[in-house]
C-alpha cells in the first residue's frame, strides 16, 4: 500500500509502505487535473480550437443522437415521478438508485456520509475518489491492484473503478464479493465506480448494490456520450440513498438532463447496436498503437492505456499536431480515448508514424526493419 501524496495526475504516491493501510491526510488543495480541456490546449499550443483531435477523453466520441428537447422540460420544475428511476433501475438492473448531477456529485458527497476512517482507492486510478475522502478528512492510501487483499483487514472503505480508469484492471466478481462480505461485516463499504462498464454490462454489482455496504456508481458521460448531461446513478440500500438524497438537495438533475437521460436508457436498439461497435473500435485502437511500437498495458472498449517513459515527450509531440492525449506522470504514461471519424483514424496513425520518428528514433527504425 502506498500513501498517495500526489494526485495531480490521476496517480498514486511513490512511498513503499508495509502491508496495511498508511495515513495519507494531503489536503494540499493542488486542483486535480482532466482530459477534455481543449481550450486549455488550444491556448497553450496555440492552434485554433477546431484544428484538434481531443482523444484525451474516454467518451464515446459518437454518443447518443439526442432529440430535441420538448419546451415544458425547461418550463417546469424538475420532479421525481417522470419515469427517470423505472427507466434507470431496469437497464442497471438495480432494485434501488439515485439519479445524481454526474456520477462526480455522488464521489464527492458520499464520503461525507461517514465519520472520517481508513480508505483504500486504487492507484493509479480517476483521482476524484481520493481526493474527495481526503477532503472529507479520511485517512486515505493508495493502492495498486495487487495489493487489494492485503489492505482489506485495515480499510473501513475500499474504492475501485471497475474497469479502472486508466489502467482498465478488472477483478473476477467473486474478488469483489469476497471484498464487500469482509467489509460489510464489519460495517464498512465497497464503493465501486463503473463509468465505463456498459459495454460489459454481466460484470456489474449493480444488480447486488441492495445489499449492506455495497455502492455502485454509473455515468451516463461515457458509452452514451452524454458527458455534457451531467447525469449519473447510485445504485445502493434505500437507507444510504435516502441519506444521500438529503444532502444533495432537491433538483439535482435539470428537467431537460432527466428527459434525455429517460429517453436514452429506454432506447435499447441503439444500446445493442453501439456495444459491439465500441468493443470493436476499442480492439482497432489498441491494433494501431501496437503497429506504431506503442502496446496498450490495458484498456477498455473507450480507451486504451500506454505506459512509456517518453510519455511526455509523446503527449507533447502529438499535441504539437493537434492531438490531444491524456498525460500522466505516475507511471509515466498515455491515455488514448477513440477518434470518431475514419479521417480522425487515418490523421492518429500519420501523427504517430511522425510522432514516434521523431521521440523515439529507435523504435521507429526497429519497426521499419520488422515489416521490411
Ligand atoms: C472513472 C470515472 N468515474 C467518474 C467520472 C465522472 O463522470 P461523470 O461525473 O461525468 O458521471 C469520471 C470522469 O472522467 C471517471 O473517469
């Protein structure tokens, strides 16, 4: 287990602690940085905004067609008998949930609902978690994959994102269930964070989160595109969201977010046609990095992870063609979300045949040589 100092970048800490769990109490109050910031990028690079390709995100670059959006959701007042729960728990397959502003409302709110104790969050992973229980005055370590089952016994909470972000580590089921049944036992949580499940939705606890300790997380950000929505669910015992739902407030979701977001989870065609196509783009992804030199470590169907130590260097260069990537620092390391368009697949691959010329000139002769 490693305290997490530095989470800047979405990563864990570098200190090499014993087993258990270390007190890690950083209220550095450093802003946590994120893929998407085009403008940001656009400024710094100084390239008009239309010029880029922002593959720095995990979002499904071709989401879902949103309709128009009848004027009586913007009129009236947002209520909770619209049909947005029926239509969510049937496709989370959940007995009970919350609709809250993005699945970040409920990262930050639901370490609120305990008194401070020992966290544990997977490192590198969506820094959000730690932060927020850190703020909240929890004792927070970071921990790699491996090191899950060793930390339980000294955690009141373990946090996974299931797929990882971006690593794209999975655990077999029985792994998680074996983890929530040690720590409900002892009146801790399993909080698992699955924005990006929905293309391999038999791997959810969704349909489990009605038991005693167990918190699962959705996004509608991410396979349906909808990041700009803000629309996410928890899925939990009534109690906590009851608890939940009072600290949030009334309104969390617009009216117009809860009518897309009603509209999207009832349209079951466009799900099933689109999970094949993301699965398929994601494995057309992770081929095309792997003929540039550069093997994803992991992934998933929206993303793909490359750790390199010319990460930097990589991000740098791509941006400079107007490419944008997600950096990480800790491991050194590239995020490589899906480009939408068969120009935007065709203009990757040219920049990364420049790109890996020119940062990694070995490489790049070594595999010149190879398809000779
Ligand atoms: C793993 C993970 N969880 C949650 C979120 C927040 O998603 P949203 O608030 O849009 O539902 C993100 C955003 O990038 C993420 O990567």
């Amino acid at each position: 287990m490693k305290a997490s100092p530095d989470l800047a970048d979405g990563t864990g800490g570098a200190l090499a602690d014993p087993p258990g769990l270390v007190l890690a109490r950083d209220c550095s109050g450093r802003p946590l940085h994120h893929g998407g910031r085009l403008r940001a990028a656009a400024s710094h690079y100084g390239l008009a905004l239309d010029q880029w390709l922002d593959l720095s995100t995990g979002i499904n670059p071709n989401g879902w067609p949103v309709p128009p959006v009848p004027a009586s959701a913007w009129a009236r007042l947002p209520e909770d008998e619209d049909g947005l729960e029926q239509a969510a728990r049937a496709y989370y397959g959940a007995a009970h949930l919350l609709p809250v502003a993005g699945s970040q409302a409920a990262i930050q709110a639901l370490p609120r609902l305990r008194a401070p104790g020992r966290v544990g969050v997977l490192s590198p992973g969506y820094a959000e978690h730690a932060a927020a229980w850190r703020a909240a005055g929890h004792a927070v370590g970071a921990l790699a994959a491996g090191e899950v089952d060793q930390a339980i016994p000294a955690c009141d909470v373990l946090v996974l994102i299931h797929p990882n972000n971006p690593t794209g580590v999975r655990f077999p089921r029985e792994r998680l269930l074996h983890w929530h049944a040690q720590l409900a036992a002892r009146g801790g949580w399993l909080v698992i964070d699955e924005a990006f499940m929905d293309t391999t939705p038999d791997q959810s606890l969704c349909g489990l989160a009605a038991r005693p300790g167990l918190i699962v997380l959705r996004s509608l950000g991410k396979f349906f595109g909808l990041a700009g929505a803000r629309v996410g669910f928890v899925c939990a015992q009534p109690d906590l969201l009851a608890r939940l739902a009072r600290l949030l407030g009334p309104w969390t979701l617009s009216a117009p977010a809860r009518w897309v977001a009603q509209a999207v989870l009832r349209d079951q065609d466009w799900r099933e046609r689109e999970r094949p196509r993301l699965i398929a783009a994601g494995e057309r992804l992770a081929a095309l990095l792997r003929r540039q030199g550069l093997t994803p470590q992991g992934g998933c169907a929206l993303f793909q992870w490359v750790p390199s130590p010319q990460a930097r260097d990589l991000h740098q260069a791509l941006a400079r063609q107007g490419i944008l990537t997600r950096l990480f620092e800790d491991p050194a390391s590239l995020r490589l979300g899906l480009p939408g368009t068969e120009a935007d697949w065709t203009r990757l691959e040219t920049a990364l045949t420049r790109v890996v010329a020119e940062v990694l000139p070995q490489a790049a002769a070594n595999l010149a040589e190879a398809r000779a």
